[in-house]
C-alpha cells in the first residue's frame, strides 16, 4: 500500500540511485546548470527527490517559480530526452506528467562528453598545425596565409605582426582533452 502524504511534510519514496547512477546525475546537474542556468537545476533536483515525476500544474508553487518559467525548463530537459511526459488522471482533474528519463541519462551524458572533446580535439589540431601572427597594438590573431595577405601589417591600425607564441593554447586545449578522457574512462566509455 502507498504510503499516504502527510499535510506539509513530504514523505514520497526517495529514487533508489546506484553509486553510478548519482555520479552520472551529479556530472549531469553541472552540464544542465551551464547550458540553462540554476532555475534548471534546481527544477532537475526537485524531479530527482521527487521519485522522478512532476506534475506541471504544481512544479512552480512547489519550488516556488513561475509556472510558465517551470514549463519552459521542463520542455528544454524534454527536448534533450532528460525527461518523458504523460498525462495522468487524480480524481477529474488532468495532469501533465514528466518524467525522468534515469536510464537515458548516462547515454547523453557519454555523448556530450564526446562531442565536446571532438571539437577540442579539431581546435587543438588547429593550433598545433597553423602558424600564428599577432598585432601588438589591437591583439587581433592571424595565420600566416593571412599575414602574408598584409604583408605583416594589420589592416586595422598598421600594427607590424610579430610572432605568436600559441604554447598556452595548445596547452589548456589538451589540459580540457584530458579531463574529459578522465571522465570518460570514469565512465567506462573510453
Ligand atoms: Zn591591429
């Protein structure tokens, strides 16, 4: 039998997470929080205590947002298969329900990863294979074709281009790559 609800105390069934299940979420709540901001975690946070389902029509009371701010999030997690939706009946009154999509997770998750150390990876040979040109008096960057182009001189302000030492770059570039590998063999998706 279902635990009944008390009045103003939640005493819904927590979601069972695995160790690998709440590592996954946790890398997933960060990744969620930089592309849509903190209303978004906290929205994802709430559904996670939440046994994994919100009922639209209540979410923005209960963590206290706007309603039409909570379903713009709820649809932004839906179109990145985060969540499911249905429509579920109490009573004669109509829910919209959504609900988290646990097991997709740790497949969207590996994927981001993967498609971020890609374009790490296609910067970084980049760098490594071209030959760079800085003005030192607007700080813009050009390859060597380009500087050819000018002669050596900016085009903007004149400037002579001296030699641009791009070690710095190379190096955050595959610092970042590293990390990522780091998380991907955490994952086992190495
Ligand atoms: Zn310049």
């Amino acid at each position: 039998m279902p635990r009944r609800k008390k009045k103003g105390k939640k005493t819904e069934r927590k979601l069972e997470l695995s160790d690998r299940e709440k590592y996954f979420l946790s890398a997933f709540m960060d990744i969620v929080e930089n592309m849509y901001g903190p209303t978004a975690r906290k929205v994802l946070e709430y559904i996670v205590e939440s046994n994994g389902v919100v009922a639209e029509e209540t979410l923005g009371k209960e963590i206290g947002i706007k309603s039409n701010e909570a379903r713009k999030i709820l649809q932004k997690l839906a179109d990145e298969a985060i969540l499911g939706y249905k429509t579920g009946k109490i009573g004669d009154k109509t829910y919209h329900l959504w609900i988290l999509n646990l097991d997709q997770i740790e497949g969207i998750l590996i994927n981001r990863l993967k498609k971020t150390r890609e374009k790490l990876q296609l910067r970084l040979n980049y760098e490594k294979e071209n030959t760079f040109l800085l003005c030192p008096v607007c700080g813009r960057r050009y390859g060597l074709d380009e500087a050819f182009d000018y002669e050596f001189t900016c085009p903007y302000d004149g400037g002579q281009l001296i030699e641009f030492d791009n070690s710095d770059i190379v190096m955050f570039l595959e610092e970042k790559i590293k990390e990522i590998d780091e998380e991907l063999s955490k994952l086992g998706a190495l």
